[in-house]
C-alpha cells in the first residue's frame, strides 16, 4: 500500500547489496530491531525474500555494491534526472 502511493507521488528507487554485505554495513549499528540477535545475514535474506515479490515491481534499482555513498547519491540523481525528462 505505501509503495503504491510512493509510486503514485514520485520516483521511487530500490537501493539493493548482497545480504553479506549489508550485515557488514551494519556490523557496528545498534539502531535495528529487525536485526536483534545472532545471524544479521539470515536475517536479511529472509527480510529480503519476504519482500522480493514487491521489491519486483520497482522499475529503478540501484546495485550499491561496493559503491560509496557519493556514487550511490549520483546514481539516484542520474534516475531521478530520467525520471523528470519523461
């Protein structure tokens, strides 16, 4: 339901990573409760495989991978640049 709306009102960007690489991410963080406990990593993958089915319909995905924030940031404003040309 949000992302419908989400969808309806602007440009909505999936930013995605490997489960390994985000529980590396978020190794030091203390701040997510879906993450509470011993394996972050199953945790993701079943956040993830809960949610794949959704995520599947967003158009603009960003693999951050290895990317820093600042070409992560130049990659969504690359899509949100398309995004307004259309």
């Amino acid at each position: 339901e949000n992302l419908t709306l989400a969808k309806k009102n602007g440009l909505v960007v999936l930013l995605t990573a490997p489960s390994g690489e985000l529980a590396h991410r978020l190794l030091y963080r203390n701040d997510r409760p879906l993450l509470e406990g011993a394996d972050a990593v199953a945790k993701l993958a079943a956040i993830e495989s809960r949610r794949r089915e959704v995520w599947a319909t967003i158009t603009n995905k960003i693999d951050t991978s290895g990317l820093s924030p600042l070409e992560v940031s130049e990659l969504v404003l690359h899509s949100y640049r398309e995004w307004t040309a259309s």
